[in-house]
C-alpha cells in the first residue's frame, strides 16, 4: 500500500520477507519513504496477501494513496488528492 502519513510523507506499508534491514530485523511490517527506492524488480511469483493486511485502518492509515486488494478481495479505494 502507499500512504501519506500525518506529516505528509508518502510510505510504503510493506511486509519485508528478505533482504537487507537496518537493525537485522527481516521479517515484520515496515513503512520506509518512497523516495527511498530507486529501482524494483517483477518476479514471476503469485502473490498472496497476509491475513493481517489491512488497509481498512482508518486510524493507522488514515490517507491511502493505492492500496492492494485484500486476501478476501476487499478494496480500499484511495482518498481523493
């Protein structure tokens, strides 16, 4: 998902399963800056998403600018700019 956070900051809301992490830390929730990433990668893999997506968290996620579907098929649509 892509936020903007009170601040007006725009954040990935991203489950890290690999890869680098500063403090070590892989495996868990993580919302980094957007501009942080200069490149990604398509991989041929299906994608799934976890049971504990929620992108319907008002309270945490309070601006959606894109959101995935959840596993069940919900759709947040994002907040008007």
């Amino acid at each position: 998902m892509v936020l903007r956070s009170s601040t007006g900051k725009r954040l990935f809301h991203m489950y890290q399963v690999g890869g680098y992490s500063a403090g070590g830390i892989l495996r868990e929730w993580k919302n980094p800056e957007t501009h942080v990433f200069d490149s990604a990668q398509v991989v041929d893999k299906r994608f799934v998403p976890r049971d504990d997506y929620n992108p319907f968290n008002e309270a945490m996620f309070p601006e959606v600018v894109f959101a995935l579907p959840t596993r069940d098929g919900r759709v947040r649509e994002p907040n008007a700019e």
